[in-house]
C-alpha cells in the first residue's frame, strides 16, 4: 500500500468514527467541509431529510476573483465567511462541525473560524 493510500484509508476512518457522533437536525444542521489539493468545499446539511441547505466552494464566483488559486488560507477563510453570510440569511445561526475526517489545523481551521467570526456558533 503506497503513502496516498495510507492517508486516504486513515482520513476515511476518521471520517466514519466522527460521522457516527455527528448529526445535523433541524435546530443544529451539520456543516460539512471537503478539502482538496486545489479548492475546498462546504455545505451545510440537514441529515433527518438529507438535504443540502447551503453550499459553496473557492470555485463560486462570488467568493473569489477568476484566476485566483483556491487552495490556500486566504480562500478558506473566504469560504467560511461566505457559507456563514448565506447560513445566517436563511436564518441559521446554530451548526454542528464536521470536518470529514481531516485533521483541524491549515485550511480546515481558517474555514471555521473565519465562519464563526461572521456570526456562526459551533
């Protein structure tokens, strides 16, 4: 098994270990955030009807100028202030956090404290 394999199967179990903790409701929906080398993602999931309330990502217009690289802290906190904005314009104020199984540090960090500062609580 090479190295990148090793991180996804590790990254995939500590996916599966959080999930079965963390669910989105009603009140609390869950935010969900995906990470890879060149964007990341988030969305904000309600799990008891499975849908998606609010989404978006370093790839939407209205977050980053075209030509802009996705994949460092800047677009993540961009991201994070962003998803927080629409969240709370759909009168969400409340989520549960899951990080999908990626480590908190880097850009998953930036994306959820720049969401906090811009009125989430989690």
């Amino acid at each position: 098994m090479s190295v990148a394999e090793k991180r996804r199967t590790a990254r995939l179990k500590r996916q599966r270990r959080v999930r079965r903790k963390v669910r989105g409701t009603v009140d609390q929906p869950r935010l969900c955030v995906f990470r890879s080398a060149k964007n990341i993602y988030a969305q904000i999931i309600e799990d008891q009807t499975g849908s998606t309330l609010v989404a978006i990502s370093s790839l939407s217009k209205d977050v980053l100028e075209a030509g802009k690289y996705g994949g460092n802290i800047e677009s993540a906190k961009a991201v994070g202030k962003a998803i927080a904005e629409q969240a709370l314009a759909k009168n969400i104020k409340q989520v549960v956090f899951d990080r999908n199984g990626f480590l908190y540090h880097g850009r998953i960090k930036a994306l959820a404290d720049a969401a906090r500062e811009a009125g989430l609580s989690f």
